[in-house]
C-alpha cells in the first residue's frame, strides 16, 4: 500500500457499513469520508477522493473511473432499503417525488415504471423526508436506512429489488468500489476485499451497532445484513450491471458511450 494517505469515500448507511469495517486496520492510513450517495461521485471526479462506493448512475457518468473487482452492494430480490411508497394505485401515478440523495435509485423507478408498468409519470426531485405526511405528488422513493424506519399502513410501496428480479430475471447492483485511473493496484484491490471479508464475519456486531444508532431491532438489522444485501460481484452481478446500462442508456439517463471497466490490479 502506498505511504501516502489515501481518500476513501462511502456512505452513512447500514448496508455499506460490512465494507468499511475494521478498514483502518487494513489500510491503516487511510482517510475516511462519509457523504450521501449523489455527493461522492462528483467528489471523485475532482479528485477529492482516490477511491469511492458510489453509486452505480455515478460510475456511468464519472468518464474513466474503474471499478474494484469483488466487491459490491447489491440485492438478489427484496433489498428493503430501496422503497416507492404510492398513495394511489400504482397504474394512476401522475407525480413521483424522488429522494434527490440518490442517483442509482431514482433511475431504477423511472426504468421500473416505465419497462414494468408502462408508465411515464411527472418527476420531480425533493430532500429526503421524515415523514410520509411531508411528502407532495402520488408517490415518493425512499433509501437507505430511511426507507426501513418508515412504517405506514396508509401508503403501500414497491421493494424495487423485487421489481428488478422481476423485470429482468438478475440482481440489482447499488453501489460499486470505484477508483480513479491508476489507484485500484492489486495491494488496493487485495486490501479492500480483505475488509468486504471481515466485515461480513462480524454482521452480528454490525447488526447491533446498527440497531442501537437506528432504533431498529437487532434481528431486523441481521436479517437484512445477511438476506437482503449482498457484497460479491459475481458473473451474475455484473450481468445486472450491463442490464441496468443498456436500460439506462436506451432510456436516455446515461451516454451511449457509458462503460464498465472492471479493474484489473
């Protein structure tokens, strides 16, 4: 590992935190930053940081970022963090209110209600909220740990891993390890699957340490650590990966010219 410090970024939410466990162990000079999703990519871009798990809409756009091999965030079905709460029926959206923290998920609504549903409805971008009672138009996307604490008989909602596996048969990947060109040596790549590997031997003291920082039981904590996210990025998942591209591109969200470059070390 290099002597100099290198930037790391991720997010403040439970399902990252099995890829950040123990990393100052790993790679003890390392320099933590935690910011909502929409926010990292571009901070990689600029070069405030080295190396990010951003969101797989900030990859497509980020140029030539390479992705770390290995590792990932993604769901196999239901993911539980990822929801569309509707007030009406699903077929009568006219206005869908998308949490302007994301990029990766509000993409997958337009592309669910649009491939699933067949449904081209108003979007507009909103600040996360707290309560469903705040939020304007027929539905609202919530992620994140946000969307597991909110619970509401009035207003049904879409899992959209669900609605992926669905609609395409593949698993749904959120969030990448993505470096800037010439970061993600073989050391890094090593250093950062070593910290997916012993993080996910420690869900139980993660799903505790969650429970307790979200007012969420502990067994919904593990439950979804250990059924609803998955952190290998598998021949599978990158499959989902191109299906989302050719989707998102063929949608107008990305360039034509988007790719995916795996890092090779």
């Amino acid at each position: 590992m290099s002597t100099r410090r290198l930037r790391i970024g991720t997010v403040p939410y439970m399902n990252a935190k099995p890829l950040v466990y123990g990393i100052m162990k790993t790679i003890p000079r390392a320099r933590l930053t935690e910011a909502v999703p929409s926010h990292l990519a571009p901070m990689l871009a600029r070069g405030e940081l080295d190396v990010a798990m951003i969101p797989v809409m900030g990859y497509f756009l980020g140029g030539h970022l390479e992705i770390v091999p290995g590792v990932c965030v993604s769901s196999r079905g239901e993911v539980q963090s990822v929801r569309l709460f509707h007030r009406k029926p699903i077929r009568q959206l006219r206005r869908v209110c998308l949490d302007a923290s994301s990029m990766t998920s509000a993409a997958l609504t337009k592309i669910i209600l649009a491939d699933r549903y067949g449904l081209q409805p108003e979007f507009v971008s909103a600040p996360p909220i707290t309560d469903l009672k705040d939020a304007e138009g027929d539905a609202v996307l919530l992620i994140g740990d946000k969307a597991m604490q909110v619970h509401s008989r009035r207003w049904p909602a879409l899992d959209l891993g669900v609605e992926w596996k669905a609609l395409t048969g593949l698993p749904f990947v959120y969030a990448v390890w993505a470096a800037r060109p010439g970061i993600a040596s073989r050391t890094l790549i090593r250093a950062l699957n070593d910290v997916k590997a012993s993080g996910l031997a420690h869900k139980n003291n993660i799903a505790r340490s969650e429970s307790r920082r979200l007012g969420l039981s502990v067994s919904c904590c593990f439950t979804y650590l250990k059924e609803c996210i998955f952190y290998d990025l598998g021949p599978a998942e990158i499959a989902g990966l191109r299906e989302f591209l050719r989707r998102a591109i063929a949608h107008g969200l990305v360039p034509k010219t988007a790719k995916i470059r795996i890092a090779q070390g």
